[in-house]
C-alpha cells in the first residue's frame, strides 16, 4: 500500500524544495540488505515520477509481528 500526500508544506535540510518521507512496515523480511534495496528502489521512483531529488528523503522500516497487524477483524 501506497500513499502519497501532495502539496503537503515541508521543509527538509532548511529549504522547501520537492521531499518527502515514508514509512515502510512489512511482517518479516526486513533487514540491512533488503532495506538498502527497497530504498535504492523508492529513491529511483521519487526522482523519475515526482522529480524528488534522493537526498531529499527519509524512510522509515517497521518489521512487526504477525499479531501486530490487524486485517478482517482478526491478525495475520
């Protein structure tokens, strides 16, 4: 899942120029090497669709239990 707020004010590195920030959470199969590619991954995508520069982003990686994740009126 995806979402993306436009137009939203932010500073970031004391300007306003195009950024962002993202939150990634996956249940399992986070780690140092996935997470340098998903990142590698998001910075590609930010530049050529939204014109964001890769310095210009933070994202955040959650790895959560099964049970921490509601879905269907139950948890995974």
């Amino acid at each position: 899942m995806i979402l993306v707020n436009g137009g939203v004010p932010m500073a970031f590195a004391g300007t306003e120029a195009p950024a962002a920030y993202g939150e990634l959470i996956s249940i399992g199969g986070l780690g140092p090497s996935v997470n340098a590619k998903l990142s590698s991954t998001v910075a590609d995508i930010l530049q050529t669709k939204l014109s964001i520069d890769s310095s210009r982003f933070y994202i955040k990686f959650y790895d959560v239990q099964r049970s921490f994740f509601g879905f269907n009126g139950s948890t995974f």
